[in-house]
C-alpha cells in the first residue's frame, strides 16, 4: 500500500475519509457552532504494530501458493532452493506499524512474499520485501520505498498539525452491520462489529478523544483516523489482523528511516 500521509493543515470541520487506508481528512469551514469538534490539543504520543494475513480456507494464502510450488519443483527434480523456517512463517504476512504524536506522523508498511532469484531460476526461491515508509510534519513529508530504496524528501509550508475529537454519538456504523460489542485487545478497549458477510472486526474504541473513531467500513488497514486492532474473516477467507502493540501515552523515539523488523 503506497499512501503519501500528509499534514493534516488549517482544519475546521471534520469529514472522517480514508485515502488509501492512510489519511485523515478535513474540511475547511468558517462555520463555528455548538456542534464543532472541538480541536485536540494534548494528544499523546501513539504507537502501533500490529501484521494482516490474507486467509483462504483458513490457511495463509500466500504460504500456502509457495508450499505448493516448493513441493512440485522437488516433485519434478527440479534443482530446488527453499526458504528456511524463519523465512517460511513471513511469506504473506505484512506488519503495519505507526507512531504518532501531536506534532509528527510515521508510519511504515512492511510486507514478504516468495520469489525467484530470476526469471530462468523458478525453483530457487527467495524473499523479498515490499513496503513503504512515510513521515510528515508541519513542514516536511518523507517516503521511501522499502523494494527499491528510493527515498522522496520534501519540504511544504508550516502549517500546525491538528485533529479533532470525535463523540460517540456522531458515529455510525455502516448498513447492514452488527454491533458493537465492548472488547479488550493488547489491554486497548475495541468495538467488535460483524459485517453482512459474517466477517468480524474490533476498532479501537480508546482514541475518540483524539481524533480516533471506532465506526469505519470492513477496510482492515490501520489509518491515522481509525485502527483495527482485531479482524477474523467468516469461514476463514479474508484478512487476518493481530495487534502486537498499541500504547498510547508512552515514550517513543519514532524512526526517521526505513527498518526491517521481522517477526
């Protein structure tokens, strides 16, 4: 997922939308009533990880094509180079993780999959990498592609960074969705929705007052507006999601480079 997540710059009425998965976006009004979300000023600093594996039948989809694959060219005698354990158990797995405060926003996208050394070498198998990495502030956004390497800085004019708080009572849950069901993941509170299609998800319910709503659609992809923390596809096809971490009020020194964290 290649998103630019920009500033959020000279907000005055809030219109929750996601581009990408990754952004939050405002409009600009000059209306200022009782009903105008009101401005966060002390946010703490909030940090993610968490990783969303695409199921089918239950089973890892893309670890499942690569077993597959693995076992057929061994089965034709075909020279065969495999990935080891550690490598195996990060095929089809992408990590998202995010740190945000009141003045910065970083996320990085981290995702594995099994290739080929070259088009003439199928079964000599390897894994590769692909993701972006992302940082704005008032004045300056960063991205990176973790595949090529290639980094983008940029400089925009400072302008103050700002949410709004959300309350419970202006979210709605999507038609035809289930729900709430109060919840805990990672110690977080987390609303558990059902979809129409039996697919179950639960956003974080801990974070309105800084601009966090727990109503979105089935998109399972964290985004500075909104966070899954926990997804479980009905009949076990679809997306996956665990939460390793979410703090919020916690310390952190955000990276200002890609990394590769691996499980």
């Amino acid at each position: 997922m290649t998103s630019k997540h920009l500033p959020l710059r000279g907000l005055r009425c809030l219109t929750l939308a996601i581009s990408a998965g990754m952004l939050l976006v405002a409009c600009n009004s000059d209306a200022s009533d009782a009903n105008t979300p009101s401005v966060v000023k002390n946010m703490p600093p909030i940090h993610l990880e968490q990783t969303a594996e695409l199921l089918i039948d239950g089973k890892n989809a893309a670890r499942a094509a690569y077993m597959q694959a693995a076992d057929a060219c061994e089965a034709g005698g075909i020279p065969t180079r495999r990935l080891n354990a550690s490598e195996v158990e990060l095929v089809g797995v992408t990590r998202y993780e995010m740190w945000l405060d009141g003045t910065s926003e970083t996320t990085q996208t981290l995702a594995w999959d099994a290739g080929q050394e070259s088009p003439d070498a199928l079964c000599q198998f390897r894994l590769e990498l692909s993701g972006t990495f992302s940082s704005s502030t008032a004045d300056t956004f960063i991205e990176q592609d973790l595949a090529t390497g290639q980094r983008e800085e940029q400089t925009v004019a400072a302008e103050p960074m700002q949410r709004f708080a959300i309350a419970a009572q202006d979210e709605q849950a999507p038609e035809g969705f289930r729900g709430p069901v109060a919840k805990q993941v990672v110690g977080q509170p987390c609303e558990e929705w059902t979809t129409p299609d039996d697919n179950r998800f639960c956003v974080w319910s801990g974070g309105r007052a800084w601009g966090f709503g727990s109503t979105r659609g089935d998109d399972y992809r964290p985004s500075s507006n909104s966070i899954v923390l926990e997804a479980e596809p009905a009949n076990g096809n679809g997306y996956r999601v665990v939460t390793q971490v979410l703090s919020a009020g916690q310390a952190f020194a955000a990276p200002t480079a890609a990394t590769e964290k691996r499980q």
